[in-house]
C-alpha cells in the first residue's frame, strides 16, 4: 500500500482521566508504503490497577492518501503472558469525500478512542 499516511502517533495512548498522555508511541512511516509487518508500539510500565484508563490513536495523514479509512490490527501482550487482538477501524473522511479531523494545508490529524475505562488486571510490562 502506497503510504500517505504521514505519521502514525499510536498512542496506543494511555490517559489517566486527565488528557496528558502517560504513554505515547510515535512512529512516522516511511513514503513509499507501511509494510504490514512493520510494528508501531512500544512497551510500558503500569503500576496503577485500580483507576480507568482511556486508550486513544491519533493518525495524520496527507491529503494524497487514496482511501478514506484505514484498519489497524491492535495487539496487546500482558505481563503474565496473556495476548489479545482488537481491530479499528479509523475513518478519515466522510462519505463525500471530506477529511475529518483537524489540519491546515495537506495535513489532517485525527484521534480516535480505542478503548474507554480501561481498569489493567496486573502491574507490569505491557505491549502493544
């Protein structure tokens, strides 16, 4: 796939209730296409169980990406071994043809709720 997608900003992003980002993971693509192996993560360290986190992807693309969607396979990997798979899709333009989001010029950002209080079940190294 012929990546237009400028950046990625996976955030895989853990928000304690407040809006600072406790963890964000950035990735900018390279132009010529994502691979579909490629990995765009990180690890974290989680040491609250007991409050709700919200988990948010952020993506900004240019104005040339051909599709008005993109569907990313979501895996995560828990400190006592446990794995689990979720799939989004995020919607980047309407059905006119309209980007979403938020940008001047070429670039468009938008950030999408993956997951709403969330409570992890252990402490620990978690993957995503």
């Amino acid at each position: 796939m012929r990546s237009l997608i400028w950046s990625v900003l996976i955030a895989a992003v853990l928000v304690s209730c407040q809006p600072p980002a406790e963890h964000a993971f950035v990735r900018e693509l390279p132009a010529e296409g994502w691979p579909a192996k490629m990995r765009v993560g990180g690890d974290f360290e989680v040491s609250d169980t007991l409050n709700p986190h919200h988990f948010f992807i952020t993506l900004r693309n240019t104005n040339d990406y051909p599709y008005s969607n993109l569907f990313l396979f979501v895996h995560t990997h828990f400190p006592n071994g446990r794995k689990s798979r979720d799939t989004i899709e995020c919607v980047l333009a309407d059905r006119r043809g309209e980007w979403t989001g938020r940008g001047i010029g070429q670039i468009r950002s938008n950030r999408f709720l993956f997951r709403d209080e969330v409570w992890f079940p252990v402490a620990g190294t978690y993957t995503f």
